[in-house]
C-alpha cells in the first residue's frame, strides 16, 4: 500500500473529509486529494500533523508500504501429488498373477510329493517350503495393496472379498492336488484369477484396473 493509499485509508476509517483534513493542516483540499493520489507528497511536517489527526505513529503512516514488502509472502500450498492409479493398477494385477502362479507350482510340486515312487522327495519339500514361502509374501502384498482405498468402509469390504477370493483360490489347489488335474487345475487357478481381475475388482471392489 503506498503512502497516499493509506492516508485516504486511516481518512475514511477516522470518518474525516479531505476538506476536514486540509483545514487541521492549514492547507488545501487540492493538497490533500493530490496526496492521496500520489501525485505529490506531504513535507515532513505535515506528515507529523497527519499522524496525529489519524491517530496512528509516523511510522506506521509512512512506513506502511515498506511493512508490507518485507513481510514474506505467503507460499501457496504445494499441489498434492496426484496420485499413479495406473501403477497402483499394475501393482494390484501383478500380485494377483504372481499367487495364482506360485500356487499353481505348490500344487504341482505337492502332488508330485503324493506319489510313492516318486524320487528326490527331500528335495522337492524343500522346494515345497519355498514355494509356500513365495505365496505367503504375495498373499501380503495382495493385502498391502488396500492401503491405496481410502475410503476405509470400501476396503473392509475388499479385505473380506479378497480374502473369499484365496478361498476359493486354495479350494481350486486342493482339488488339483487330489485329483490330478495338473494343467486343467492351473487353467481353474487362473480362470478364477481372471474372473477376480476383470469382474469382481471393478464390480465390487471400486478398483479400475482396466481401461
């Protein structure tokens, strides 16, 4: 604020005319119009008399443009980040894919452990533990990936899904391992994903994980 836009400021908010101001002053109402304008300035004395008819300091009549740039400006609040749905997208399939094919390698690796004549059993449990190491970490990250629901109603209800959904996924293992289904059973682990990416996650879940 310059200095004549204050002194018209402190005036009007004093309830005081120009004519009011210029006869406490001993000078002209041109002369204070013209302050007020910018198109002349007070002399010094005259800025002492303004402050006292205002009733504020010299300092804060003068120094009211100065007062004002120094003062930091305030910084506008950064943007948040829009989040990356087509990475959260891409997160959520891939641990799916990765269950339903780790799973689909327990199945295969435990019904081959059924068979009594069936060497190297030790190391195919070995094999089996690590197996279901992997498909306990992908289970956790498939769980991990509801942190991006913020809506905390919607994501009980996606838990509960999800966790209906590695239901069925394991009573589809189980059948393949006690029937022999071998690629008919990873074709059902997989049909069941499918079915769990492009209809149940949209439908039910408010997840778009497609176009």
């Amino acid at each position: 604020m310059s200095l004549g836009e204050n002194i018209r400021k402190r005036r009007k908010e004093r309830k005081l005319s120009q004519e009011c101001v210029a006869e406490q002053l001993g000078v002209s109402r041109q002369a204070v119009s013209k302050w007020e304008t910018g198109q002349s300035e007070p002399t010094a004395g005259n800025l002492i008399q303004l402050a006292e008819i205002l009733e504020i300091s010299l300092s804060e009549l003068v120094d009211a443009e100065e007062t004002r740039t120094d003062q930091k400006p305030t910084e506008p609040e950064r943007p948040k980040k829009a989040p990356n749905l087509i990475l959260r997208a891409n997160l959520i399939k891939l641990a799916v894919i990765m269950q339903a094919f780790v799973l689909f390698r327990c199945t295969s690796t435990l019904y081959q452990l059924r068979s009594p004549a069936f060497p190297d059993k030790d190391l195919y449990r070995g094999a089996l533990i690590v197996l279901l190491i992997q498909l306990a970490l992908c289970s956790l990250w498939m769980a991990s990936n509801h942190r991006y629901e913020s809506d905390l109603h919607q994501r009980r209800k996606n838990v509960w899904i999800e966790f209906a959904y590695c239901c069925v996924q394991l009573f589809v293992g189980l059948l393949t391992v006690r029937f022999g289904l071998g690629l008919v059973g990873g074709a059902l682990i997989a049909a069941v994903a499918i079915v769990y990416l492009l209809y149940i996650n949209p439908r039910f879940m408010s997840r778009k994980l497609t176009k």
